[in-house]
C-alpha cells in the first residue's frame, strides 16, 4: 500500500542485543533514558533514501547548505535534520551509556533481566491476594504488573515509597488494555542490570507490609 513502518524499541535496545539492519523497518526508534542514559534525547535508525525525500521539520543553523530570498538548499544527511544548538551534553552522556552497557554485552544484560525477572515472579506469586500480568519470564521484559484485591496500586506504591522501594502505579499510558483487562489500574516493578534479589525481597516484604496496614 506504499506505507512505511516505524518500529518504537524503546523497550528492546536497552535490554537485548537487536540488530535494526536485519530487522528492516523503514525507522526503528528508541529513547537514552531507558538506556540509562540522559533524558531528552533518543535515536532513530532510518532508509537513507526516505530520509533524502522527507523535508526538514525544524529550521536552525546547520541544517541548510545555502538559503536565497525564495530556494533553500539542505545540507546532508543527518545535519539536515539537526537544526540549531544540538544536544551536546545528552549526547556525551547516552554515548557513555552506551559504552557500559556494550562493556557488560548485551546478551549479558539480558541474561540476568531474565533471571532477575523469573526469581521475582517466583517470589511475588507467593503473596496472598495478588494478580500476576503477563507471560513467563522468559517471554516478558524485566517488568512485573499486578494488583492486590483490596489495595489501590497508589496506596500500594505510597506503601512500598515508606520502605524506599520504588515501584509505578497507574495505567502505564495504556488505559485501552486497562480497559479491555478490566482493570483501571496495575503496580508495576522494573529490574535492570542494577536490580538484585535483596531488593525483590524488600519489594515483597513491602506488599506484606501493605496489606498489614489495610488490615487484610
């Protein structure tokens, strides 16, 4: 149908090994501060030949080769795109970010994600009253969403915050599956390279805790 098609890795880059050529999207995008980098900047991987066509979104210094009272000639590619002052210091950092995490190898990363991820449901399965969403570990991202029946997952983040275990709580920027769940909102735990299993123990110490203070 002569549509192009954008893929969001956002949650793929920083975590697994990816290869954007083999996969062949016209763009693939992702963000730095997922990739424990700095926030407010991202990358896109991009066909040269679609970004040749496309016209600037943004005027600023560099971004033209020459301009006349009524032409305006663009420079090459990527500096066509990079209008005006470029984000120097988010890009030294996602740089750095990069580095380390290319150091521990992606497929490293990934290994203990699943490991980290798969100890965690073990553990959380066995706290009363609480719904597990998603699949196995091994089908999953380092991300656990659930609930405990008779607990708002903002009573129990703001429990959780008393112990310094930070988790998220809301519907994720995803009310059109919260809805079809049935549901309005989930808590969500994250785990990285960083996550340890002292600290999925403190999480679920924690949901005790939670439900001792709502009487359950």
């Amino acid at each position: 149908a002569g549509a192009v098609a954008l893929v969001d890795a956002a949650q793929a880059v920083p975590h697994m090994a990816v290869d954007a050529r083999a996969i062949g999207a016209d763009f693939y995008a992702w963000t730095g501060h997922k990739a424990l980098g700095p926030t407010g900047i991202g990358v896109l991987h991009a066909r040269r030949e679609l970004l040749a066509e496309m016209r600037p979104f943004m005027g600023g210094g560099d971004m033209i080769t020459s301009v006349d009272w009524e032409t305006s000639t663009w420079n090459d590619l990527p500096w066509k795109f990079e209008a005006g002052t470029p984000p120097i210091t988010e890009a030294v950092g996602l740089g750095a970010a990069i580095d380390y995490l290319s150091a521990l190898g992606m497929e490293a990363v990934r290994a203990h994600e699943l490991e980290i991820t798969a100890y965690a449901l073990e553990k959380l399965a066995a706290v009363p009253d609480i719904t597990i969403f998603g699949p196995a570990a091994e089908k999953r991202g380092g991300v656990i969403s659930f609930t405990l029946d008779g607990i708002h997952p903002h009573d129990i983040a703001e429990v959780c915050d008393r112990d310094a275990v930070c988790i998220r709580a809301g519907h994720h920027c995803a009310q059109p599956l919260m809805r079809r769940l049935g549901i309005g909102a989930t808590a969500r735990a994250s785990f990285h390279v960083y996550s340890t299993a002292e600290e999925v123990d403190r999480l679920v110490a924690a949901l005790h805790q939670a439900r001792e203070v709502f009487d359950l």
